[in-house]
C-alpha cells in the first residue's frame, strides 16, 4: 500500500523524526506552496521527491539531483495511483 504525503510547509514546520517512521520506501512526497523552498531539507524521507511545478515556478526554484517536477495533470494522476493522500 503507497500513499502519498503532501508537504505545504518547510520541515522544521514538522517533527521530522516522527515523519522519517512514518514515510516508506513505497510512498511518494510531494511538496507544494512554501515547502518548495526547502526542497533539500525533504531529501531524507523519499527519493525522488517531487514538486509541484507551478509553485517551484513561482518560488523560483531551481531543481537539485533527486528531484522532479510534475504538473497539476500529474498530481491528479498521482492521487489516484496511490492508496490513500496525507496533507501536512
């Protein structure tokens, strides 16, 4: 079972150990909005990590190795390949 686990907020936002024990091999991150900028934070709990293109456009961000861009077409076909989403 994947899910996929949707960040809005840079990782000192969370309680990143908590997270590292909840996020599997399996499951997918996405980062949207202002976790954009904290992309290289998010490295430790997936790989690849994937952003929201449109926010890492409006951020100007620039992509680091092990991460992907995916559109709004994507993201929706995202939600739908896995079992179940998580917003943080």
């Amino acid at each position: 079972m994947s899910t996929l686990h949707i960040f809005s907020k840079p990782l000192a936002y969370y309680d990143s150990t908590q997270l590292e024990n909840l996020i599997k091999d399996t499951d997918k991150v996405l980062l949207v909005g202002d976790a954009c900028y904290a992309a290289k934070q998010y490295f430790q709990l997936n790989d690849p990590l994937l952003l929201l293109l449109e926010d890492a456009q409006a951020r100007a961000v620039k992509l680091s190795p092990g991460q992907t861009l995916i559109n709004y077409d994507e993201f929706v076909a995202l939600t739908l390949s896995t079992n179940q989403s998580i917003t943080w």
